[in-house]
C-alpha cells in the first residue's frame, strides 16, 4: 500500500495494456518462428509501428486542439 507501490502499479497496467493491444492488433500471440530471434524481430517490429503509430496520433491531436483554440 506505499506510494512506491502505486506508481510501479501504474507503470504495470500501462505495460501489460500495451502488451495485450499488440497481442490482440499485431497478433503476436500467433508467432510462429522456430527460435527466439526471428520472433524478437517481430516483437521489436511490432513495437516500434506501434510506437510510432502512438506518436502520429499525438502530434495529429495535439494540432487539432491548438486550432481549436486559435479559432
């Protein structure tokens, strides 16, 4: 119940629903490469369209709503 507890909680739940929008989006529960390699590429590929997939969607959004203030 400390506070330090809080915060890695939080910082949990916001992996694991990362973790289970790629399973569910990207279908990395579905690898099916022999050998760790082939599927940490896939998770690494996955990882970074989602990344910056994220990133396109904030800076979109964060643009709407300053033209929303300017006019």
């Amino acid at each position: 119940g400390s506070h330090s507890y809080k915060e890695l909680y939080k910082k949990r739940t916001a992996v694991e629903r990362v973790n289970a929008y790629l399973k569910e989006f990207f279908q990395l529960d579905n690898i099916r490469h022999r050998g760790g390699k082939l599927a940490k590429v896939d998770f690494d590929i996955s990882c970074l369209v989602y990344t910056l997939s994220k990133l396109a969607v904030d800076r979109i959004n964060k643009q709407m709503n300053e033209m929303k203030k300017a006019g």
